[in-house]
C-alpha cells in the first residue's frame, strides 16, 4: 500500500484501540464497515481478476470508518485534509538556497575575483566535510545511531489537535501522530535528504551564476593577498582545489610565477578574471553541484519507493484480526517463550485464549520449553529458530511474582530484542501474584516490570492466564 492508505489505516487503528468505550466508533460502525469493505475489496479484486488482498481490504474500511467520523466532527475533517509541511519545504528551501547564492557577491568586492575567496572556499571545504561525514556513516551500526526520538517530540509539541473533538478521538491523534512519526521515519528522512541536498546544489549553482552576471557588466580584477601565506604555498592549494576542474575540462593552467604576479598591492594591475571564474566554477560543479544533484536525485528515488509501497507490517495482531474476515494470509503463530516459569494446563490453555484473542481465531500456539532462571543465553539460541519470518509474534512470559534482574531478566530480553524480526512483546502473568499477594502492592510491582521492560526497549503487557478473557488488552479489535 502507498503511503496516503498507510496513514490512513494507521490512523484508524490508533483510534479502534484508544475508544475502548466506543465513544468515537460504535460496534456497529465497526462491523458494518468490515462488511462493506470486505464486499468492496472483493468486487475490486473480481473486476481485476486477482484473489482478495489484506491491503484492499483495509484500505476500503480505513476509506469508510473515516469518512463516517469526518462527516459527524467536520473538525476532525479539517485535520485528515492537513497539508503536510515538508511538501512546501521540499520546493521553497532549494529556491530560497538559489537566491541567497545569487546574492553571494554582494557580501564581497563586485569587481574582482579573490584567489583565496574565503566564501567559496567555504562552500567547497563544508561540502567535502559532508560527504566525508556521509561515508563515515555508512559504516556506524544502525544500532548504534540515534533514533528518530527527537522528530516525534517536535510533532507533538508543535502539533495542534483540532477543538471540540470526543476525549477518546483527541487522545487517538496524539497516539497517532507519535506513531505515524516513528513509522515514517525513514521517509521523513529520504525526504529532508532529498531537500538538502537539492538546497546545497542550488546554492552553488546561484553562486556560479552570480558570478557570471556580475562579470557580464563588471571587469573584475583577480588577485590574492595573505599575511601568513607565500606564492608557493598558495599555489600548492589552488594546485590542489582546481585539480579535478583542470583534469577534466580544458582549462588554462597557471604557474607559481602566475600566482606571484596576482598578488594584490597597490601598483598592481587588474588582470584576467575570467580564467579564475572558470575555474571556479568548474570546481563548484565538479564538486558540489553534481554530487549534491545526484545524492539528491537518490534521496528522491527512496522517497518515490517508499511512498508507492510503504513499509507497513500487517502481521501485526490489530491486523491479523481484522485480516481474518477476508481469510487473507496464513494462520498467525504466537510463539510464547518462557522465562523461569512452568505452565500448567490451565495457563496453557489461557496463553491459546489469548492466542486466539490477539491473532484472531486461526491462531496456533508454539509453547517452548520453559527458560530456566541462571541459564546460558546461547543455550536458546543454538535451536537457530528465534528469527524465523514465519512466527507472527514472538512474546516472552514472566511470571509477575519475581522481581527483575538486569543480569538474567536483563540479558534475556536483550538477546532476544536484537534476533526477533517484528520485534518482541513481553506478557506479565499476574495470576500467581493475586493468588499469594492479593491485590497489595501489585500496582507497585506492575510499574516497576514496565519500567525494566522499557529500559530494555521492549513492551510489557500485563495479562491473567487464568481469567484471558476479563481482561482488555492492547490492540485487541473489537
């Protein structure tokens, strides 16, 4: 699916998940709209002569679920027709880049070239240091860099939600906008590549422009002067910057006796600037306009991939539910590894409840021998299972009377992170704990899970094996 339907089925589900009281979304609305878009995907999937897809189906019920909330808050209406902020930036920044190269020459002498123009100096020198920096970051792990948390603070600070809308809907957008933001990272990211490297081709291109126009009405004077820099010094470095420009176009060299001559002094004589434009301007393209155009031109390549087919995961249990009355994809695994935890029949039995309530109703358990507590780590990774594509959800199981601990808890949840390829879910069993403790202190020990959860950059859901079906849990469509 494209990236607009993306946002879009995105978007509905962050609002089915947050209205648990069904203020926003009846059970109705949501029923009738799985109907229609189920009948709609399946006639668009005839008229085409293609088997049922999850991706025309969701797309259909997301189209309808928000047209029925649009049409009954004209106000949420208003905020799904935002236009989005980086389409403007994307063509203003590189045109406003173009003017303020243009306007380079008046911040320096209009009527000569300066050898050692400390301002385009600067554009080849901080240009070189980008793609420097650019290459270097080909080789940091991706773990290691840092994440797109600061881009999802500064949507929901400077995002206003519309007025006047139900507190469930209000607080759905702001799950949505934070969401949204981390699944478009990398989007955002080609996005504002794409701009700043268009910005910086059309920065020199001014600055090469400007200095033809000035030279068409202007006879400029080149020469250079230094207090700490000789002719042959100076010679050895425009050797050097020009040398592509040199060897690639036919350009008139020049010879330290050359660089002498043009030192400026006051009986100096003006002499041929157009050589050194040349050559500057040969620089500037060879060095900053063709490599920025082409980064540029790659940027707008990943912007285009990622747009036509957005890297939604749909083997998600919000999806797979809903994916299941189309009948669309295989049945989803839930695979539960235990952790210092024996399951007994009756909390088996509540983990395929829960299968069935997360996955819909085709989903299939895969209980794996229990992980004793002290155990190597490699131990479980040797089976070499752990990151097979096929299991739909791979979640660990704590039992909520233990306390965790960063060197067995800990060390778990890390492996564990770094090898499941949708990621890992934590499931909290409570049911041991209500059966010694009671109800005493299980707030206190709740929070103190989620927080180690978090910590080790997993989510921690808490559940009952004993009694699944009480509890709402996260994700579950109604």
């Amino acid at each position: 699916m494209n990236e607009q339907i993306a946002r879009d089925v995105v978007l509905v589900r962050a609002i089915e998940t947050t209205d648990q009281k069904f203020e926003v979304l009846s059970l109705d609305d949501r029923a009738y709209a799985s109907r229609s878009a189920k009948e709609l995907a399946q006639w668009q999937a005839s008229d085409s002569k293609s088997e049922v897809t999850a991706d025309h189906f969701l797309q259909q019920r997301s189209e309808q679920i928000l047209k029925r909330i649009a049409e009954r808050l004209p106000t949420f209406a208003a905020f799904t027709k935002r236009r989005k902020p980086l389409n403007t930036v994307s063509w203003s920044f590189p045109l406003l880049a173009l003017l303020l190269g243009v306007g380079l020459d008046r911040i320096t002498d209009p009527h000569r070239v300066d050898l050692l123009s400390a301002p385009l100096l600067l554009i080849i020198g901080w240009n070189l240091l980008v793609y420097l920096t650019l290459i270097v970051w080909l080789f940091v792990p991706k773990k290691k860099r840092h994440d797109e948390g600061w881009m999802r603070k500064l949507v929901l600070r400077k995002t206003k939600l519309p007025r006047k809308l139900p507190h469930a809907l209000s607080a759905a957008l702001f799950s949505f906008l934070g969401e949204w933001t981390q699944l478009s990272a990398k989007l955002t990211n080609a996005r504002l590549a794409r701009t700043i490297h268009f910005s910086a081709a059309a920065f020199a291109i001014g600055a090469v422009a400007s200095l033809y126009a000035r030279g068409m009405l202007s006879q400029y004077a080149a020469g250079w002067e230094s207090t700490f820099l000789d002719a042959t010094q100076v010679q050895g470095l425009l050797s050097w910057l020009f040398a592509p420009a040199l060897a690639i176009f036919p350009l008139q060299g020049f010879s330290i006796a050359d660089i002498e001559a043009l030192r400026f002094s006051p009986t100096t004589t003006p002499a041929d600037g157009a050589r050194w434009v040349h050559l500057y301007a040969a620089t500037l393209f060879l060095v900053v306009v063709l490599p920025r155009i082409l980064l540029g031109l790659a940027s707008h390549w990943r912007v285009a991939r990622l747009k036509k087919k957005f890297p939604l995961d749909l083997e998600q249990p919000y999806f797979r539910k809903l994916n299941e009355k189309i009948s669309a994809g295989s049945p989803a695994i839930l695979r539960v590894l235990p952790y210092s935890f024996t399951v007994d029949q009756a909390r088996d039995k509540g983990l395929v409840a829960l299968g069935h309530k997360l996955l819909g109703a085709q989903a299939r358990l895969m209980l794996r021998p229990s992980f004793a507590y002290g155990e190597d780590v490699g131990d479980l990774l040797k089976g070499g299972d752990i990151a097979d594509e096929k299991i739909t959800t791979t979640a660990v199981l704590f039992n909520l009377t233990a306390t965790p601990e960063a060197e067995n808890h800990g060390a778990f949840l890390d492996s564990l992170v770094r090898l499941a390829p949708r990621g890992l879910t934590v499931l909290i069993d409570e049911s041991s704990f209500l059966e010694r403790m009671g109800k005493e202190r299980i707030d206190e020990r709740i929070a103190l899970w989620r927080e180690f959860c978090n910590f080790h950059q997993a989510s921690a859901t808490i559940v009952n094996l004993l009694a699944v079906q009480a509890m709402p849990l996260e994700n579950d469509v109604p």
